[in-house]
C-alpha cells in the first residue's frame, strides 16, 4: 500500500534527521525541535505498524514517544534553573 510506504519512509527520513540535530549538540532550541522530529517520527511509525499488525514496531514507538515527549518537555518546555558549575 502506498500509504503505508510514505508513512514508513517519512517515519525513516524524519527519525535520521531528528537524530543528527540531537547528537550534533547545538544547543537547547535545536536538540528540542530534534524531539519534535522524533514524536513526528514515532506517531509515523505507531500508524505504519497499526496499519500492518506490527505488533514489536508499534509497542516499541509507543516507548520511544512517550521518552521523545518528556524530551520535548525537558528541551523546550521546561525551565531551567540557572546552576553552577564549580
């Protein structure tokens, strides 16, 4: 089914691009909008494996939304305390 093909590629495409903004560290905004991807990617992946009775897939995004959410929260919503590093 073609759906189920765009929303696999996309889940693929956005998840890759989601990881390098996380792991290149330029800073908050940037890491967060990386966890944006990654919830994207993961709802992407949770139809794709619905639609298909993928049962592992859609357990395993079901995971990974629920830690790409908190990301969301900890890099974009939440404020941070100014601390020291001493």
């Amino acid at each position: 089914m073609i759906l189920i093909d765009i929303l696999k590629w996309s889940a693929s495409i956005s998840g890759i691009i989601a990881c390098l903004m996380v792991s290149l560290d330029l800073g908050r905004r940037i890491i967060g909008w990386g966890f944006v991807l990654f919830v994207g990617s993961s709802i992407c992946w949770i139809t794709g494996a619905l639609m298909t009775k993928d049962e592992p897939l859609w357990t395993q995004n079901m995971v990974l939304f629920g830690i790409n959410c908190f990301g969301v929260y900890r890099y974009l919503i939440r404020k941070r305390k100014p601390r020291d590093d001493d």
